[in-house]
C-alpha cells in the first residue's frame, strides 16, 4: 500500500504516520499490551518499518514487533487484500525466510471492537513467545 502523503491528524500517534484508522487501532492495542508487560520483559513495536526481504524485494509491514529476542510482524489487511491471498501468502513466506518466526494478519472486519482487538493481539504476542 502506498504510504500517505499528507496525512489526517487521525493517522498520527507518538509520532509516527499510519496507512489506515486501523493501523493506528492495531498499534493501539500493542501499547495497551505494552503497558501491561513488566518493564523488563517488554516489547518493542516497529510501525511501518521499511525493509530489504529476500531477493531485493522493499517491503513495509505494518506493524513489527520484537519480544525476547524473537521478531514478529502484523499486517492488518482491509478491502485492498482480496483476491492477493497467493501473493500475501508469498510475502509471508519470504519473510519467514528471512527470520521473522510469526507472521500475523488481522482482518479489518476483525478489529470492530477494542476488547476483541486486544485479544487477538494477546494471542499474537503468545505465539511470538513461544515460537
């Protein structure tokens, strides 16, 4: 997706700018997760970070996120996703290939309300724990 050239005020947090209201809702969730983790076994959250994968292929994922030495991503993937499920699922591969031990894709219909929001990011964090 195309980064945002001038972007609303709602796209901003902590000063960093985001694609969509559910980038901004997804990271949201990751500081809430954040705060509640003990200062010395935190996470680290990489939004929109740009990176060389593979074979000379420059990739943003939305969201990276590193927790004890393990480094995952979360991609939040809306209506510009259907129909690139073979090309989704060859990115993801190849970011496998490249170190990256858990790859999560949050549907935008799945993110209606916080507290369901914040479970899936529970469960991401989990997984990234014990991958």
């Amino acid at each position: 997706m195309p980064r945002v050239t001038d972007p609303k005020p709602e796209l901003r947090r902590d000063g960093f700018v985001f694609d969509s209201r559910e980038e901004v809702r997804v990271y949201e969730a990751l500081k809430r997760a954040q705060a509640a983790l003990p200062a010395d076994a935190t996470i680290a959250i990489f939004p929109l970070p740009l990176g060389r994968v593979g074979v000379g292929n420059t990739w943003t994922p939305d969201l990276l996120v590193v927790r004890e030495g393990k480094a995952g991503l979360i991609e939040v993937d809306g209506p510009h996703h259907r129909g690139r499920l073979a090309a989704d699922g060859t990115r993801d591969r190849h970011w496998r290939n490249s170190g990256f031990v858990h790859i999560e894709r949050i549907l935008v219909e799945e993110t209606a309300k916080d507290s369901e929001l914040d479970d899936l990011v529970r469960t991401f964090l989990k997984r990234l724990r014990t991958h």
